[in-house]
C-alpha cells in the first residue's frame, strides 16, 4: 500500500501495519472528492449530504415524497418514471435481503436431490 493509501486512514486516525489488507472500492473517487471538500463550505456539504441522504431514501417515504421526487427528475432529466409501490418494495426487498429469501425460496421449493444434483 502507497502513502496516498494511507491519508484517508491518518485524518480518522486509524493507524495500519504493512500487514493490513485495505479494500478501497473508489479510491479515484476519494482522491477527487477531497479535493472538492477543500473548495466548499461546511455548509455547502452539509446540505449535500443531506441532499444524497434523502434521494437514498426517499422511495421509502411517503407518496407525497415520492411524487416530489418523480417530479425533481422528470424536470431534471426528463425522466418521466413512476414505478409501482409493490415493485419498488420488491426490489428494495431483493436489494437488502436477497440471499436470506433465496435461502428461504430453496429450502421451500428444492428438494434435496435436485440440490445435490445442481452441486454436483
């Protein structure tokens, strides 16, 4: 690991060996995002990050958000997408809890010799 690698760790004071594994999945991302932190208010990032925050979370609101939200982007980016609520529940379901309700799905529907068989 570089000395770069190490920048983000010392400013949240968390000290690594040359043993260390580290998996940084956007480091490019990290390199340029601290240089646009540098630029702006605290302010300013604050509200961003409130911004990404509710974005993140708004299908999980109520209609009224979600049409507001429906709305941001049909304007935005002439996006004009409304997907149904059982499907958005669905995906937000599979999304979080895909392998648990796989496990569930195969334990109710396989039986055991075709489990064997497709391990094989």
């Amino acid at each position: 690991m570089n000395h770069l690698h190490y920048l983000y760790f010392q400013l949240v004071n968390i000290t690594l060996s040359d043993n260390d594994n580290v998996y940084l999945k956007e480091f490019e991302y990290l390199l340029h995002v601290s240089l646009i932190i540098d630029q702006y208010s605290p302010r300013i990032i604050q509200n961003y990050m409130i911004w990404r925050f509710l974005m993140n979370q708004i299908d999980l609101m109520t209609k009224q958000f979600r049409i507001l939200k429906e709305e941001f982007y049909r304007i935005f980016q002439g996006i004009n997408k409304q997907s149904s609520r059982p499907i958005t529940c669905a995906i937000y379901v599979n999304d979080n809890m895909g392998f648990a309700l796989s496990k569930i799905y195969i334990e109710k529907y396989f039986n055991r010799n075709d489990l064997n068989q497709v391990t094989e």
